[in-house]
C-alpha cells in the first residue's frame, strides 16, 4: 500500500512539471537498444546508460526499441529515470513497442515508428501470461492507467491514448472519429500513429526506415555513440538487491579477523564481501571508484589508530565517519545532472539497507563473540601456530582460561601476538587472552586487567 500511495503521489509530480519539447542539440546521440523483455536488469542498463550519456555530454537519447513488454513495474522505474535526465529523449520503435514497451515510449519526448510497426496494447497481466483475478485487475488497470497518462502529459503525448493502450474499457475520440472503441485495447500502426488531428500527430512524430532515418527527421546530429549493456550489469542487478547480505558477511569477515592473530580467511571473505558491494553498486551505475578509495582511507585510519596511534581518538572517529559515509553514499542513486544534495526518496534506500547491515552485522558479532571462542575452528585459527611450540609447556592440559586460575592484576607475557586476541604464557601455562588498547607483540609482559567468565582481559605493562 505504502509503495502504491507513494507511486501515486510521483505520479501527480509527473503531471505537474511540464517537459520543455525537444529543440536543437549539440553532440552526439546516445543510442540505447531497448529489446527482448522488459525487466529490472533492463533498468538497470537504461539507468547506468543515461548517467554515461549525461557524463558525456551527450546531445539526446534515442531508445531503439523492439519489446513486446514485460515487466510492468520495471516500466515505471524506466519512465522515473527518463524523467530524471535533462537532456532530450527519443524512442524509435522498429517493429515492435508492445504493452511495457509503449509505455517506456510515452516517458520520451519524441516517438517515431518503422514502415512495418507497432505500439500499444498494454493491459497488466500474470507473469505467466494469464489474466488478473477481476479485483486485482480493477485495481492494477486503474493504477497503471492514471500513471502512463499523467507520463503522457508529462512529455507532450496525449493522455487519452495512453491510457487506452491500459484500459480496454477506455474510448478515445479525435474529433467524430473513434480511434478506440471500448472492450478492446488501443495499438496503433505507424500510419494511424503520426496521422494529425488540429494539428498535432496521434503520437507519432514520424515514419523512419532506419536510426540515421530517426535523426535526419528529429533534426539531430548524424552523429551517434551506442552504449551497450555489460554481462556484469545482471550480476550487479543482484549485488545491489542483496546489499545489506553483503555488508553483514563483510562486517562479521572483518571482526573474526581482528579477534585472531594474523591474516587468515575471515579477512579475506570479508574483504571481499565488502570488494563485490562496491564494485556491484559501481557497475550498476549507483557508486564510483572514488567512494570505494574513500572507505579504503577510513579503513587506512581506524588500522593506524589501533596499531601506530592507540588513544588517539580522532583518526578512528574520522576514518569510521568515513567509511559509513562510504557505504552510504554508494546505494545513493544519484545522476550526473542532479545539482545540490539528494531528495529525501532517494536517501531512503541507502539507509534502510544500512539499517539492516548494522543491526543484521551487531546479531552476528554477538553470536560470534558468545560461541566462537568455545569451538574447535576458533582455537584452529588462534592457536595452531603456538601448538606445536608449546609442546613442552604444562598449557597443553590446561589451555582454556577456565581450567587455568588467572587473577586480575598477576603478570605473564604475551606468548603470541595480542590483536587483540592471542595466548598468554602466566608461569608455565599458556592462556587465550584479549588485549585491551592496543595490539601486543609476542614476547612483551602484560597484566590482567579483568577475568570475566572465560574471557581474561589483559594490557601492555
């Protein structure tokens, strides 16, 4: 309901804001093939292709569409990110702009058709193919029907077609002539769709054999860069859906890793949990390199903080503002043309996916911090490299903290490197102990500050 209202309500902001027509340009066109079945990974090639388009300089986009539909949610998110760019659009329809397709081609300002072609029919339906329950398709038709027209009107087109091309129920007349009858929904031919009525075109603008044909008829330059869509732009479809998984795997990566001494597997999953979120949000067209280096340096700050710099505040707090602004900033979806800080519609994402990645990652340090000290691939990762040493040591009986009798304020030596986990040597035992601080080195003396159950809380001396 709440997706629905808030559709509606960018719907009254579409037909509020009047589209300026498509004048002279300059620079090259963007062509941007629109074909096969519409669906969300289509929007998110169309998406990253405006921002590319817009970052350079572009002079318009041409769509050269052949769909018959698809997705009709993805339609909408189409039409939004049309309606976002500055510069002028145009939709070629060569062969085929069928339900969802017609609908993209109403979110442009120009629409021209091949000899052979058509556009329209766009009633929702099932996945599958199948019709609507009649209460849900009552609900549906009215919906899409009121947001296509309030996009027509946006762009200059008449809203009495679009919604006939979503309302079988829908008559439209030209002046005596009945374009559309009710009980059956609109499609138009190229001759029935540039054909005039006091003066202006159905929908259509013209008949073109050919993208060059396109251009010489809208006036544009002949000259055209095409941008293709990437195989990993489906891979980044999903990376940026599941954003908040990843940046729990990459939290709970990292915090195993700073529990045990060394760099081992915890720190490399974790480090590329957080690699595959940033270059996925980058490919979608959400981030760029800059983001990532700006979180590489909150990381770089907060290591020095703890290793080179301990108690100084500062460089932590600032190189962890950073690296949340970081992640926060790369689910911004924001386009090259947009001056002054994001709307609040755009925010809304980015903060309930870290919402999630906090709140799902502090459960998992929870559990992890209560459970995996007490299992076998914790003392695995820890301890192997001090087993084999120890071997002469009375610790190989008695390694836990529980069965070793530690008290706050005795004095032993750090056996391995605390960072901040490790073992400790306490006479001739060797006990798992935490650093408080900073990391210890192997050989330097410590002290117990703490024993907390099975937890002993040791400092540098």
């Amino acid at each position: 309901m709440k997706i629905l209202l808030g559709a509606l309500c960018f719907a009254w902001l579409f037909a509020a804001v009047p589209c300026p027509a498509v004048g002279p340009v300059s620079g090259p066109v963007a062509v941007v093939r629109i074909d096969g079945q519409v669906s969300k990974a289509q929007h998110l090639f169309l998406r990253r292709a405006i921002k590319e388009a817009e970052s350079s300089r572009a002079g318009a986009i041409l769509l050269h569409m052949d769909t018959y539909g698809g997705d009709l949610h993805a339609a909408v998110s189409i039409v939004d990110a049309l309606g976002k760019t500055k510069l002028p659009t145009l939709t070629f329809v060569d062969r085929n702009a069928g339900s969802a397709g017609a609908l993209i081609a109403l979110g442009t300002d120009r629409i021209y058709m091949a000899p052979v072609s058509a556009i329209g029919a766009a009633a929702p339906v099932m996945g599958g193919g199948e019709n609507l329950p009649e209460a849900m398709n009552e609900k549906v038709v009215s919906y899409f029907s009121k947001y296509f027209r309030s996009a027509a009107e946006r762009k200059g087109h008449n809203p009495e077609i679009a919604e006939a091309f979503v309302n079988k129920d829908k008559e439209v007349k030209l002046g005596e002539r009945v374009l559309s009858e009710k009980g059956a929904l609109l499609t138009l031919s190229p001759q029935e769709a540039v054909e005039k009525f006091d003066g202006k075109p159905v929908l259509a603008e013209g008949i073109a054999e050919d993208v060059p044909g396109v251009l010489v008829a809208a006036g544009l330059s002949a000259q055209t860069v095409r941008i293709e869509p990437t195989g990993f732009e489906t891979v980044a479809l999903w990376v940026t859906a599941l954003a908040p998984l990843f940046l729990i795997a990459g939290l709970a990566g990292l915090y195993i890793e700073f529990k045990t001494p060394g760099f081992g597997l915890p720190g490399i999953l974790g480090g590329l949990s957080l690699l595959v979120f940033f270059l996925g949000h980058q490919v979608a067209g959400l981030a760029g390199l800059e983001v990532f280096a700006v979180f590489v340096l909150g990381v770089m700050l907060v290591v020095a903080e703890v290793i080179f710099f301990p108690g100084v505040v500062v460089l932590a707090l600032v190189g962890v503002m950073l690296a949340i602004g970081a992640l926060f900033w790369a689910m911004v979806d924001r386009y090259p043309a947009e001056v002054g800080f994001p709307s609040l519609d755009a925010l809304v994402t980015p903060a309930v996916n870290l919402g999630l990645a906090f709140g799902g990652g502090t459960l998992v340090i929870l559990v992890l911090a209560n459970f995996l000290p007490r299992t076998t691939l914790f003392r695995h990762l820890v301890l192997d490299a001090v087993v084999s040493e120890g071997a002469n040591l009375k610790s190989q009986t008695a390694g836990s903290a529980r069965s070793v009798e530690v008290g706050q304020g005795q004095r032993g030596t750090a056996y391995t490197r605390l960072c901040p986990g490790g073992r400790a040597r306490f006479g001739d035992r060797l006990v798992d102990v935490m650093a408080e601080g900073s990391f210890v080195n192997a050989g330097e003396p410590v002290t117990v500050l703490a024993v907390e159950g099975s937890r002993i809380l040791v400092t540098r001396v």
